[in-house]
C-alpha cells in the first residue's frame, strides 16, 4: 500500500498527461483544470478518512489534508470510509450578469463527484464534489438523503483542512464572528497569533477565537505564487473561518457558532454545504479577474431586474460622521430633514448623480446603539416630524433623482423581520428601489452572531422579501460575499471591511494608507464594496482637527476604479465638491462595466485596473500606492486600436503627500491609442485617475 501511495503522489506532482483523470485505483482519484495546471489528488487514508491534495504547475499546494464532520447527536462522520462510485463531467459556458465588473462570464471546469459509505453500521453515505477551474478549486459536502440520517443533525464543526507547504505571506484579519471591520495584518503564516486581537472601537465587545482568521485570506508562496481562500455560495449555513496552526502551517475550518444552540448548524439531509475555495494565480491581478466565486453559485433567479440601475449616489451620511448634524431628532442637530434633503437632491440633478441616502428619517435614533434593550426601537414606515417621505420622494422624482432608503436594524433583526414585508411594501409604493441596510452593534437575541447561521438566514430572507416587492439591498455589517449576487442580483453590494467612515472618528487616526492596497486583493474578492469614497476635504478643518483621509484627494478619484461597486457614493458634503474641477471625473465615471483589466499590482503596495463603461467606448483608470511614491508605466493595450482617444488625467501634483499636502493636484489632456504607455507619478498614500474618450470623428 506504501508504494502504490507513493507511485500515485509521484505522478500527482509530475501532473499526468490525462487531461480528466475519472479512474479510481482502490482509493485514489483525480480532477485537473481544463488547461492541466491545477491538480486535484482524492484519497481515502488506511483507516478510510476522506483527504486531498492540490497542486499548481506540478508544485504543490495543498498537502495531504483531512475531510469530515463532527454532530451534537451522532458520531463523527470522518472516518471508516470507502469509495462507492465516481462521476465526472466537465462544463464549458458562458453566462452575462445583469451587472458587473465584465458582461460576459466564462465558466469552465472539470468536475469530480466522490460518492463514499460508512463500511459498519450505520452506513451513512456522504458525496464530495471537487471543479477544478484554470483559476484554483472549488468542492464541497453533500449528504444525500438516507434512511440512517432522518434526523435533524446538529453540526458542531466541520473538520475542513489546508494543509500549507510553506511559511507564506499573509495578509489577513481576526476571525471575528460579527465583524469584518478591521485593518488587515501582513505577516507571515507562522506569525498568526493573538497579538492582533483588537477591540473593535466603537461598539460593543466582539467574539475573536484565538488564533483564527476571517476569509478571504491571501496569500503569495516563496516562488511567487498567490493564494486565496474563502467560500462561495453560503446558504442556510454557518460562516467560516480558519483555526491558524502556525507550527504546522495548517489551516482548520471554524465555523461561528451559536452559544444558545449549542451547535453550529442545524440541517436536515438533503444538503450541501457551501464551497470551500482556493483562487491561484501567477500574478496577485489574477485573483482580481478571477470569476471562481460566483461561478460556484446558481444562476441568477430573478432574471433582469430593469427596476435597478447601478448608479452613483450622495446622501445625508458623511455630516453625520463629522459631528455636522445627527442621525436623532431630539438632539436639535437633525440631518435628515425635507429642506436637506431636497439640497441634496438639487446637486444629485446638477452633477450627474442618479441618488439620494437618506440616513436617519424614522424614528428610533435616540435608543439605537448603547442600549440593552433595543428590540422594537425602530420603526421603518415612520418619519420624524421634520422629514416629508413623500414629498422628498416626490421632488427627487421630478428631479430625476432616485432615492435610496435606509434601514438601521441596531442588530435586532426579529424587529426587522417583523417589519420587513411593510418597509418594503411603502418602498414599491413610493417607487423606492435600493435600500441601505446596517446591522450595528451585538445580534439580538443573545448568544447569536453576525456570522452564524441564524443570521446568514436572515440576511437572505431579507434579499428573498426585498425581491418580491423590487428592491435591491445594499448591506452594512453584512455576511461576507459568497458570490450570491449571481443567483440573487438585488444583492447589490456590502460594506464589510474598515471603510471610509474610520477615518472620521477611529482612535487610530483612520485607516492606514496602506490599507486600500490591501483591500483589492482581500476583502473584494468576495465581492462589491461599499467603501464610499471621494472625500474632497481631507483634512477636516472645520469640524475637528483629530482625524483625517490619510489619502492623497487623486488616490480618492482613483477608487471609483479601483473598488468595484454597483452603487458608488460621492460621500463628502456638497460645498467641498462645488467649484472643484476634481468633481468633474466623478461626474464622468461609470459604475457598471463590459470589461475590467487589473493592469499591475502587488498586495499592500500598489495596483492599477482600468475598466470599460457598459454599452459605451469609455474607459476609466485608477491607480493607488501605499505610504510609499513609486512611478508606474501601463500600456493602454486595451483600447480599440482603430480609434484614438482623449485622456483626461487626475494625478497628484509635484508636491503632493498624503499628510503633507493631500488636496495638490493637476488635471491635464492629452491624445492616446492603443500604442500609448503612461507613466503615472504616484506621490506617498497617492493615486491616478484617468477618464478616456473616444475623440469626435
């Protein structure tokens, strides 16, 4: 048996000629990605427990790593396996998101499905299914039905491992199991520990195991190689994150779990698990373009949904971070009243803004975060007395402004639920078609977490009802992205991830200028952000002198590019944006793209990614850097080499620094083609945004 594992290992890692490997040897079997580089290895060990390995170009990745359950109310399901059958198949197609980063979606694999049975009583049965893509892997558990799981089980954690072969460079966060919401470490993988484990600052303690990290986590090998795992298509499930075994370079997955339950997730078979996946690519853009995530999803189920438009929005929000106004009535300093809003609607009409939030409009706010007690505190059809819903609505239609509701739940969502068929309701009849949702503070009832399966429930019960009344949710303190936007696209975008309104009031000062160098390759693998850039008054000078935008003002423009979203906020105050010629690339830019193209990058350092507008020849670059000015050259390849074009460009002027002098910058012109190289001068915690235009025949 020692020599036939051996045998077997030796031509996994010298990746065998056969382009779909569907034989099994006793307990062996195989997948490899349509283009050959990507190799999956299945075995079942000598006492029958399900493993893998994963290799890339014949080096591998994942070494030999264990499979399995673990119940409240039945013995574990890991071990005592044999294999009953394979299947293969391989898929090659093509699919158009309703919106997105590219209109067209490939989605190519090889597929492997592991049926296995227990060989003594009870005889469970339990199916793996594997895809390799060119992109990395994709498998999850299914439990089929059957006579001996008839029973609700009661999983106390899955016994997923990821099994490294090198100490690499990580960039990660806690595994918080309620928030997404802190500055991302880069360390090596040995160098995971507590250390990092910080109180979020503004709300109440959260739950961090020791030792854990949240997904996505990235990764780049000694040769060079980068790595990315996560999960994709989480339903009905917990989310996961990963217990560090730094001494052995392991990864175990750690599903957040219930402390009034007492077990993580509650299934009845039929079921699957989510997708546990690792992106792989030879450059850290590669798992930018990457698609594996919602390729692993259902197709969409709601077909076109012509009531939403990607769009560019402002809103009563960012005064509310700077101490202007509040999000309560009783405190005299309201925000949302009718004469603002309409304000806001008159710039949204003037500058090429299709939207409105308005924060703070129903009652509630005096009782929403610091309070015990906040089941049925907000109601979600009420305004305050100094806010019109109707008339707002109103004026923003005959404007041709949009508005987007929101809806705080101060993390009770039974009181949301309760609600949510009558919010949405008044929304379908106001012709209201986004909501901005937020979820702010401990999950109510006690012992529930953001991320467990309770609320993984209710977020997609919220996108299922929204649906049915044609509204399209923009989430704050969400569940991660999984890729469910492609099955449900009302899922529009989340915020999940230390946004802009850090550098408001966080005690650190803000978020690093590192931080949006990072963020590309991390947080926005799992989809949209809700980052809401374009902060014109860095430096906050008349509301505090504490707290600033640790970016450069064209590292702000750059992130219109850069962060991918449907809905892009022009988050500063309309009197800092009125009289700038910055404004105008706002004003431009698009939010739903034909093609996206990640140019050049290197994780927590720079990145540049240029995107085509939907349905239009226009094409828009933005580049960050880190703390540190770098010069970039990139080739404008992409644009269509029949036609020349006319580039406006937005970069840091000569003396620009993110701290020193952040608001210097130049707007010049100049004639471009597809034969042209830029340079682009970044300055410290800088950018480049570039609008390009077909020049007039």
């Amino acid at each position: 048996m020692d020599s036939l594992h051996h045998f077997i290992s030796a031509l996994f890692l010298l990746s065998a000629t056969i382009l779909l490997a569907s034989c099994t040897i006793e307990n062996y079997t195989s997948v490899k990605s349509p283009d050959d580089n990507v190799s999956i290895l299945f075995s079942l060990s000598d006492n029958g427990t399900p493993q893998y390995r994963v290799a890339y170009k014949s080096q591998t990745l994942i070494d030999t790593s264990s499979l399995g359950f673990e119940f409240k109310n039945a013995s574990p399901l890991k071990n005592n396996f044999s294999i009953v059958s394979t299947h293969t198949r391989s898929v090659n197609e093509t699919w158009n998101p309703v919106w997105g980063e590219n209109s067209e979606i490939k989605n190519h694999f090889n597929e492997l499905l592991i049926e296995m049975q227990e060989q003594s009583e009870p005889y469970r049965r339990l199916h793996l299914r594997f895809r390799a893509f060119n992109d990395g892997i994709g498998f999850r558990y299914e439990v089929p039905m059957q006579q001996s799981l008839t029973d609700t089980l009661f999983i106390t954690d899955e016994l997923t491992e990821f099994k490294l072969t090198g100490d690499h460079d990580t960039w990660w966060i806690p595994g918080d199991w309620d928030i997404y919401e802190h500055l991302y470490n880069t360390t090596k993988f040995s160098e995971i520990d507590a250390i990092s484990k910080r109180d979020h600052p503004n709300l109440a303690q959260t739950y961090i195991p020791e030792n854990a990290v949240n997904t996505p986590v990235t990764m780049k090998t000694g040769d060079g190689t980068y790595l990315s795992f996560h999960e994709a298509d989480l339903t009905d499930y917990a989310g996961m994150t990963l217990k560090i075994d730094s001494l052995n370079l392991k990864m175990s997955s750690n599903l957040v779990g219930s402390d009034r339950r007492g077990h993580k997730v509650q299934r009845k078979a039929p079921f699957n698990t989510p997708w546990r996946t690792m992106q792989i690519g030879e450059r850290a853009g590669d798992l930018i373009e990457s698609n594996l995530i919602v390729n692993l999803n259902e197709p969409n189920k709601l077909g076109d949904i012509p009531w939403f438009k990607p769009t560019k929005y402002v809103g009563i929000w960012w005064e509310m971070h700077l101490g202007k106004s509040t999000w309560d009535y009783e405190s005299g300093r309201h925000g949302a009243t009718t004469e603002n809003a309409k304000r806001y609607i008159d710039f949204a009409a003037q500058n090429n803004i299709g939207a409105v939030l308005v924060e703070g409009w129903n009652t509630g706010w005096e009782r929403w975060i610091g309070f015990p007690d906040r089941e049925g505190v907000f109601d979600f059809v009420t305004p305050y007395p100094d806010y019109d819903l109707k008339e707002v609505v109103s004026y923003a239609r005959e404007n041709g402004v949009e508005i987007i509701m929101h809806h705080e739940t101060s993390a009770a969502p039974r009181t949301y639920e309760a609600q949510m068929d009558t919010a949405y309701s008044l929304m379908q009849d106001l012709g209201i078609h986004v909501v901005k949702t937020g979820y702010v503070g401990q999950i109510i009832p006690e012992g529930e977490y953001h991320h467990g399966q309770w609320m993984v429930n209710h977020y997609r019960k919220a996108l299922e009802t929204a649906a049915k009344y044609e509204v399209a949710i923009n989430a704050h303190e969400p569940i991660k992205g999984t890729g469910i936007r492609r099955t449900i696209p009302n899922a529009i975008s989340r915020e999940g991830l230390r946004g802009q309104e850090y550098n408001a009031w966080s005690v650190e000062g803000g978020n690093p200028p590192e931080h949006l160098t990072i963020v590309p390759f991390t947080r926005m693998l799992s989809g949209p952000i809700d980052f809401t850039p374009g902060i014109f008054n860095i430096k906050f000078d008349e509301y505090q002198e504490k707290n600033q935008v640790n970016t450069t003002l064209a590292q702000q423009l750059a992130l219109y590019v850069v962060l991918f979203s449907p809905v892009q906020m022009a988050a500063d105050l309309p009197e800092h944006y009125e009289g700038n010629p910055a404004f105008q690339f706002i004003r431009d830019v698009a939010v739903d793209w034909d093609e996206s193209h990640v140019l050049n990058g290197e994780i927590g350092e720079f990145i540049t990614i240029a995107r085509k507008e939907k349905e239009a020849d226009n094409w828009f670059v933005g580049s960050v850097t880190n703390e540190e000015s770098r010069n970039l050259e990139i080739d404008l390849d992409f644009l269509d080499g029949d036609k020349t074009y006319r580039a406006v460009i937005y970069k840091d002027g000569e003396d620009a620094h993110w701290d020193d002098n952040p608001l210097s910058l130049q707007i010049s012109e100049q004639e471009v083609s597809s034969e042209t190289v830029l340079t682009l001068k970044l300055a410290p915690g800088g950018g480049q945004a570039i609008s390009i235009f077909p020049k007039d025949e």
